[in-house]
C-alpha cells in the first residue's frame, strides 16, 4: 500500500564527498555506507514537493511546497540482495503540520523554516533556486540547466546519487527502520553554472561545518517525476 505520493520536480544534487566518520553518528544500526569509486558522498537536495497525496487523498492548503535535505548513501544486505538506500541527516519543509506529522509517524528528522522558490524555465535554458532561512540568514542552492535531458550512463555518478530505492531511519542505537520508495529512472539536465550559500554548521551540526568552505565534486540535476512512498516499514 502507498503511503504517499507526490511529485518531485527541478531536483538539484550538490554533492560532496565527505569522510565516512562524519557520517557515522548518523548511520542506522545494519546498514553500509555505501561509496562510489571509494569516497563517501553527502548531498545538499532542494526540489518542489507537488500535489501530495497521503492514501490517493490531496492534502488541502499544504500539497506543494519546497523541501531542503541533506543527506548520504547506504546498503543493506538482506539475503542475497543488496539494497540501495539513503539516511536523511535533515528535511527541511516550510509548514510545521506536516513536519510534526512525518516526525510523529515515522520518526524522520524534519524541521520547519521559512522557504521559497523561483523557477525562470525558457525552451532552451532554465534557472532554478530554492532558498530558506535559518535563523537571520537566508541560504541558497542555485543552478542554471538545460532544458534537454539525456538517460543516466550505467555507472555514472548520476546513477550512484539517484539510484537509490530505500530510506533508512535511525530509531535509536539498537534499532531501524527501512520503506521503500519508487519512482521511473529518471533522465538529468546539463548544468551551465551553479551558487550555493549554506551555512552547514548552522543547518546540520558541526560536523558538516567544513563544508562551508568546500566545493561540491559535482552537481546534478534532473526533472524528477511522480513518487510514491511505501506505507509498509521493516524494522530490523
């Protein structure tokens, strides 16, 4: 049964590579992290939440909105399958009800900040910018794309970010949780420029600091498309 279904659109990836001990207090009991070519990723998210639906039902007044995440890339083996997931460090959301709610039911890492979005979408180029305010301070996550999209390479780094089909939730240190998450394989946009203005520390910890003064390995981006998440949760 799907719990949720919503469309992800203009997601942009920024993504850095980081070392495994920065990750490890947010690892959930009986997963790996995973790596692509032998380094560690996080990846700073901004994408437009559209036309949610909890159980087929429209959510009045709090369907779309902009989400910021941060989060890494794991893998669990279960039997002789290894599945390919990711563990949110943070979900940043603009209304507190529906925040409060996925905290409540599923335990996720969700806070409530002003946020805002403009999208200037031509037939050739499109320039895409979330921003949201911790504190005094309003950050940003900026690209400038094209409109042509071409199929993910097996092996790319798009692939490692994107192909991704679980979510793992740290419960405590004893215990997690696993639900699926589906969506097509998407297709990606060519990046011409990009501005990023976070302040890690203040977003995520201390331990994401240093990232202020990094820049990303790479950053990606695709159209997205309908997503449904699983109601079911393993907890293991």
């Amino acid at each position: 049964m799907n719990f949720l279904k919503a469309n992800w659109e203009n997601l942009i990836m920024a993504n850095y590579i980081v070392s495994p001990s920065v990750l490890l207090p947010f690892l959930p009991k009986g997963v790996e992290i995973d790596t692509y070519n032998g380094d560690a990723y996080v990846s700073l998210v901004g994408f437009m939440f559209k036309n949610t639906r909890l159980f087929k039902v429209p959510i009045p007044y709090f369907g779309s909105f902009e989400e910021i995440n941060l989060r890494f890339y794991v893998i669990r083996k279960e039997g002789n399958e290894w599945k390919r997931g990711v563990v949110f460090v943070n979900e940043t959301i603009p209304y507190q009800p529906v925040a409060w709610i996925a905290n409540w039911l599923y335990k996720e890492h969700y806070i409530s900040i002003p946020t805002k979005h403009k999208w200037t979408i031509k037939e050739k180029t499109k320039e895409i910018i979330y921003d949201w305010k911790m504190g005094n301070k309003w950050n940003s996550l900026q690209v400038n794309a094209s409109t042509d999209k071409k199929p993910m390479a097996v092996g790319s780094i798009e692939e490692y970010i994107f192909e991704h089909y679980y979510g793992y939730t740290k419960i405590d240190n004893q215990s997690s949780q696993e639900y699926e998450v589906m969506h097509p394989r998407w297709e990606t946009n060519q990046i011409t420029d990009y501005h990023i203005d976070c302040e890690f520390g203040a977003m995520y910890g201390e331990g994401f600091r240093f990232l202020n003064k990094e820049q990303p390995a790479n950053i990606i981006m695709s159209e997205g498309s309908e997503v449904a998440i699983k109601w079911e949760r393993e907890s293991f």
